[in-house]
C-alpha cells in the first residue's frame, strides 16, 4: 500500500505546479488527454486511481515539473528498477543526496545529470552545431540579459540579470558568461534558487557544479561526438597516437576554448582514446 503521506506530497506538487502556470484542471486536461476527475482525486492525495510512470511523465512534462518536485511526484511509484540510468536523469538527481554509493559512480551520474542538464538547456539556440557555442544567446533564449560590470576582477554576479566583467580576453569571458547560464540553468532544471547564489572564483560544491555544467554548455556532448567522429573518418588524418595532441589543439580551435578543459571533455564522453586511436592494438 502506498504510503498516504507520499501520496499527499505528490499530490502537492501537482497542484502547485498547475497554479503556477495558471491552469485549471481542464487545461491541463487538454495538455494530457487525463479527465478532470482523475487529476482531481490525485491532487488530493486520494488513492481512486493509482498513475501509472507514462501517466506522471505526461503530467510531470505538460507542466514542466522538474528536479527535486519531479523526484516527489514519482515517489509513490517507487524508484524504477534501472537505478543508475533514472539517477542520472534530472528528475532523479534528488536521489543521490545521501546516497551511500562508490564515488566512481557518483562522478558518473553527476557526469550524466550535467550533460543531460547542458543539451537541454543549450538546445534552445537554433545552430548552434554551425561554430563555437554562444553562452550569450543561451542566456538570450531563457530571458536572461548580460550586463557589463568594468573594472571589476573577472567575476560573476547572477541577480536576475547577469554581470560580467567585459574586459577579461575572449575565452575567459566566454566561460564566465557561460558559468552564469550554468546557474541559471540549475535554477530553472532544479527548482531551486540556491543555485542562483554565485561566489566564483571561490570555490564550493556549487560552484564546482556551475564550473562543470559551464564546460558542458561550450562544450555539449552531442556536438562534440560529431566533431570526433567527423575527424576520424578524414582518410588524410592518419589515425596514431602522435596525432592526438593536434586532433586536441583543433577541436579547441572549433570550440573556441583552451587545450586543457578540450581534453577534459573529450575524456568524460570517452572520445580521448578513440580519437588518438589509443584504444587500438
């Protein structure tokens, strides 16, 4: 039996979605194809009709419900039986807090939970595969506006608008605008406006987090896959091991980022040994 009180969040958590966003129980309706009565009875907390996991995803979709509330939604189903995949996902990411697993896996899911975070937020900027990722027009896309802050040591300020200092070089200021999408986009995935709060460059488990999630977004996955494998199939670029350092230096070039968090990347999609060819005999 499932436990009511789990039942009675989740329930919250639907109903102050829907009043955020201003839907009646009839829109959404519209937005899931599930009757009024039904979405009536699980707000309540009501046990009428248990949700099926394809039903809480129409739902948890239709209004946007992510993070730790999407966590809570999906909680009186249980965990799904493909633990480490669902972890990784964002609406799962609550779950690792506490969580008594290696830190191998831990990095692994955190690895995961970031990229999936990046792609998604990133994906609003139409093509964005064409040259080096713009943070700016992330930033664009979500509303959020740049404001320059001269004078100031390279830093960023995330208050609603975000503030960076103009006069860093090119990169820099590449990766500080892109820090400051990172945090907006933990604040919007997550729910939560802790990830809003920026000390860069000191240095905590958040803004680790933002620092990641920053390379992520100059550097998403999918695009990056695409870059190496595109460069493996050129017959004139032979593939050894001496070459590798060069295939680096261009795929920085075209990310418009430095050498050392270029190769980072690669290493966490698992393309630095295809690409030297270092997985070979």
């Amino acid at each position: 039996m499932i436990a009511s009180a789990e039942l009675s969040r989740a329930g919250e958590v639907m109903r102050e979605a829907r009043k955020r966003q201003n839907l009646t129980l009839m829109e959404v309706e519209r937005r899931t194809g599930i009757d009024v009565s039904s979405l009536t009875r699980f707000e309540r907390g009501a046990e009428g009709r248990r949700f099926s996991r394809t039903t809480l995803e129409a739902i948890a979709n239709a209004m946007r419900i992510e993070g730790r509330a999407r966590l809570e939604l999906f909680r009186p189903l249980g965990l799904p039986p493909a633990i480490e995949q669902e972890l990784a996902a964002p609406e799962f990411a609550g779950a690792l807090e506490g969580a008594r697993l290696p830190e191998a896996t831990r990095a692994v899911l955190r690895h995961r939970h970031l990229a999936y975070v990046a792609e998604r937020y990133a994906s609003s900027v139409p093509g964005a595969r064409s040259g080096p990722v713009d943070p700016e027009a992330i930033l664009r896309a979500h509303r959020i506006r740049v404001r320059e802050a001269p004078g100031q040591r390279p830093r960023v300020q995330l208050k609603g608008d975000l503030w960076v200092d103009p006069s860093s070089v090119r990169q820099q200021y590449r990766f500080l605008v892109a820090h400051g999408a990172a945090h907006a986009a933990l604040v919007e995935i997550e729910s939560d406006p802790v990830f809003a709060a920026c000390s860069f460059p000191e240095l905590d488990d958040l803004e680790d987090s933002a620092n990641a999630l920053a390379w992520h977004l100059l550097v998403t996955g999918d695009r990056l896959r695409t870059i190496v494998h595109a460069l493996i199939g050129e017959p004139e670029v032979p593939r050894e091991r001496s070459a590798g350092v060069q295939r680096i230096l261009e795929i920085a070039e075209r990310f418009d980022i430095p050498f050392l968090p270029t190769a980072k990347r690669l290493a966490e999609e698992g393309l630095l040994a295809e690409m030297c060819g270092l997985n070979e005999p």
